[in-house]
C-alpha cells in the first residue's frame, strides 16, 4: 500500500468513526438496568434453624 493510499483511507475511517458516534448519539439505545443476582444468606452454625424447629442449626439441619 502506498503511502498516499494509507493516509486516504486512515482519513476514511477517522470520518467513518465520527459518522458513527454522530450516529448513535442521535439514536440512543435504552437499555433496561438489570439488577444482580443475590445469593441467599446462608444461615451460620449457631443461628436458628430454617426448617423452624427451634433448634441451632449446627444441631437439627447441618448434618
């Protein structure tokens, strides 16, 4: 490629870019936010057991 071919087409896709960001700056996307997973607490060895018993966990669900 020679040289006045290479600054041609650099000049090109520096007026491409420009083209394309006056573009999409005319016609925004929304994009929904989304929201991130969460995983749940997992309860601790001494908190109260899920299941409802009463009991520590470490001594009703954990085994």
């Amino acid at each position: 490629m020679s040289p006045e071919a290479f600054e041609e087409s650099v000049d090109a896709i520096r007026l491409a870019a420009l083209d394309l960001h006056a573009y999409w700056m005319a016609h925004p996307q929304e994009k929904a936010v989304q929201q991130p997973i969460k995983a749940e607490e997992k309860p601790g060895r001494n908190d109260p057991c899920p299941c409802g018993s009463g009991k520590k966990f470490k001594q009703c669900c954990l085994h």
